[in-house]
C-alpha cells in the first residue's frame, strides 16, 4: 500500500479509538495524512523492512516499532528511526524518479 493510503486508513481507525502505529516513506506524505503516531525509515520504496533475506533488519525495524508503540503517547507523532540504506543509491534515484 502506498504511504498516504496507510495513513488514512490509520486516521480512520484512530478516530473510532484503535490504536495504530505506522511505517513510512515519507515525511511530507504522512505530515498530510496526519495519522496518530508513525515511524520514518529510510529504506527504498518497497523495502521498507529492509533488504530481501535481510532478517536481522526486519527485527530489528519490526523491534523499533513494538517499542516506539509503548513509548509514543501523544497525537500525530513522527519519529525516524535510526535505520540507513547504504546497499546502494536506490532511495535517492526513487525520490528523483529515476530508479531505472
């Protein structure tokens, strides 16, 4: 699902009082949807646990998130985690429009 979807459905389900805790892309899109507390992560579009095979980071994202979803009280929360792509320059290609 793309970011702003996410973010919307998250709103709705927060409104009607199910607490939700999200991972995105991007900042500008989730500032817009304004969902209830999310996490940035840095990775390329579609890799947003990480690399393929790469269990030790999809842990550790999917341990950020559990623990960030104990620890952020407060409405429209964003926080980014401390997680790098540096496999290669795919995030910067997709945020020029250029990953092909």
């Amino acid at each position: 699902m793309c970011n702003q979807s996410v973010g919307l459905v998250q709103r709705a389900l927060d409104e009607e009082g199910v607490s939700t805790m999200s991972l995105t892309l991007s900042a500008s899109i989730t500032r817009r949807t304004k969902p209830s507390r999310a996490l940035l992560v840095e990775h390329p579009f579609g890799l947003t646990m990480g690399d393929l095979h790469d269990d030790a980071t999809h842990i550790a994202v999917l341990n950020e998130m559990l623990t960030a979803a104990e620890r952020i009280a407060h409405a429209g929360a964003l926080e980014a985690l401390p997680f790098e792509w540096t496999k290669d320059d795919l995030r910067s290609r997709q945020l020029r429009k250029e990953a092909r």
